[in-house]
C-alpha cells in the first residue's frame, strides 16, 4: 500500500465557448504539483505551500475542503498531509482552484485504494469549488479528473460524460496579469437568457459535442460561439475582441473566454497553428502594455498524473 504520492494536477479551460458550467478540457503542459502522504494523526492538514500565499487553514483551502468532503464518507484510522508547489495562478482562469481540489481528493483515492469512482471525486472537489466561488461547479474539476473534453450532463443527480478528444487539437492560452474573481464575474450575468439566444447555444453545444466525435474541425470552429455569457464578460477582459479577431486570422478553429476570465483561449488543428496563434495573441498584447503568460498544450487526455510515490 502506499503512503506517498507525487502527483501533477492540469490546468483546465471551462465552459469551453458554448458549455458555461457544463463543458471543460484539461491542458497537458501547465499545472500544479502535489505530494500527500499518510500519517498517524487524523483529519487533513496543509504543511507547505509555494508558489502563491494561500490560506494553510484547512477549511479555508480548497484541497483541504474537498479532502475533508472525502473521508466524511470512510472510516479510516489515519490522517493526511498535503504539500502543493501552486504554479496557476488564483484568478487566472485555468482552474487554479480545480487542480488543487481535483489533485487532493485524486490523490487520497490513490492512498486509500481507490474506494471512490472518478464522479464520486468529483463531486467531493465541487465542495472545494464552492468555496472558492461560492458555486459548486463541475466544469473544472471534472476534466481535470477524468482528461480531456467532459460534459456535466446534469448536476442533480450528477451525472459526468467523457467526451472523444481528436489528437490534433491543441489549446493555446493567454493570460493577461490581471485578476478576474470567478465570484465578480458570475455576479454580472444576467439569470434569465431569451429562447432566441438558448436556441443557438445548445445547437452550438450539439455542434461541438458531434465536431469532437466525428473529428470535424471544422465543425468544432463554427460551435465555439458563445451568444450568452461572452457577450457580458468580454468587458472585463483588455484587448479581448483584439485577440480572438487575431486568432482567427492566425488559423484558430474558435477562441473565447477561459473559464471567467481573464485568460483567453483558441482551439487549433495541430501545434504549428497552435504556436501562430500564440504570437497572434502576444502581438495584440504587446500593444495594449499589459503582462502576460502564453501556453501552448495539446488536450490533456490522462488528466490527473502520478509523478513518484513511495510505499
């Protein structure tokens, strides 16, 4: 049995355009490391965190939450501790608080000897999603735990489909330094949306889902539309409209905003268009003055990887 693990915990996108709270895809080549280890003492602590200040206070860390949403449901006779090297950045946009949740209760799964399925997991990290947004969402941490593409068919009762990732898709993702709190951005949304606009969003989240199955990129470009949500959020976000009529130009199937903001993605066919709409992007920033991180990453399809364990 074990009682280390080492793992790496991606990035995701979310809402993904079309999918808000639904849809999300896990990134391959940014996101956190975790070591969580067994140890006498019960309950869950965080010893160590680097790379960003973040609460160490069990209940106030989203690990430390979802973890304690576990073992509400087992018996176990031990406790845990857990160490995280935090490389996304809180209010980025790509899951920072997802990985985190997601890597915590993956990884006391592992420990335990897997008693919990990959929904269950889930569900226990939305608790860590909940209090860092104050909405218990699915659309992170669910491809950071299953890979690639997931759709949340239904939140009650929870029910997660792993959807197809075509093998040339790839992300690019630009992240301006600036902090979009998810919480800010949900409280700008309107609650109620007109048929006209829901109409064209689920043809577009159809669209998406058959493009992704069917490997048609071209299909994939023309759903990566987003009538509701982008519309509002786009205000927050410098150069937005600047970047994605970039992209596009640049060869980009589709871009929109990641997650709520303030990064933006594109989806591309292959790398070499991947790496052009990177410099398309960083060219529509460099005029704006503002900093940024850029990654460029193929679909995550494994999600959640062990890096090294001990017995």
């Amino acid at each position: 049995m074990m009682n280390e693990i080492k793992i790496f915990c991606p990035a995701t996108i979310a809402n993904v355009s079309c999918g808000f709270d639904v849809l999300g895809l896990a990134l391959d080549t940014v996101g956190d490391e975790m070591t969580i280890r067994k140890v006498e003492k019960k309950g869950v602590r965080i010893t160590k965190i680097i790379g960003q200040d973040l609460p160490l206070e069990t209940h106030k860390n989203v690990a430390g939450v979802a973890a304690l949403a576990l073992l509400a449901e087992t018996d176990t006779l031990f406790g845990f501790e857990i160490e995280i090297d935090k490389r996304i950045k809180p209010g980025s946009g790509i899951g920072s608080s997802a990985a985190s949740a997601a890597g915590a209760v993956w990884a006391l799964n592992e420990l335990l000897g897997k008693p919990f399925n990959t929904t269950d997991l889930v569900r226990f990290a939305m608790e860590g999603e909940r209090l860092a947004t104050g909405v218990a969402h699915a659309d992170n941490v669910a491809p950071a735990l299953f890979g690639g593409f997931t759709l949340v068919r239904s939140y009650e009762p929870l029910d997660v489909i792993r959807i197809h990732t075509p093998d040339a898709l790839f992300a690019t993702v630009i992240h301006p330094q600036i902090e979009v709190k998810t919480s800010d951005a949900r409280e700008i949304l309107k609650t109620t949306v007109s048929l006209k606009d829901a109409i064209k969003q689920w043809g577009n989240v159809g669209g998406l889902i058959s493009g992704l199955y069917t490997e048609d990129y071209d299909l994939i470009g023309r759903s990566l539309e987003d009538h509701i949500i982008e519309p509002i959020r786009s205000i927050l976000i410098p150069a937005f409209d600047a970047v994605k009529q970039q992209s596009i130009k640049a060869g980009a199937l589709g871009c929109g905003i990641s997650g709520s903001g303030p990064s933006i993605f594109a989806l591309s066919k292959g790398k070499e268009t991947a790496l052009k709409v990177a410099e398309a992007m960083k060219n529509a920033y460099d005029k704006v003055g503002i900093d940024y991180d850029i990654h460029v990453s193929k679909v995550n399809k494994e999600g959640i990887k062990t890096l090294g364990s001990r017995q």
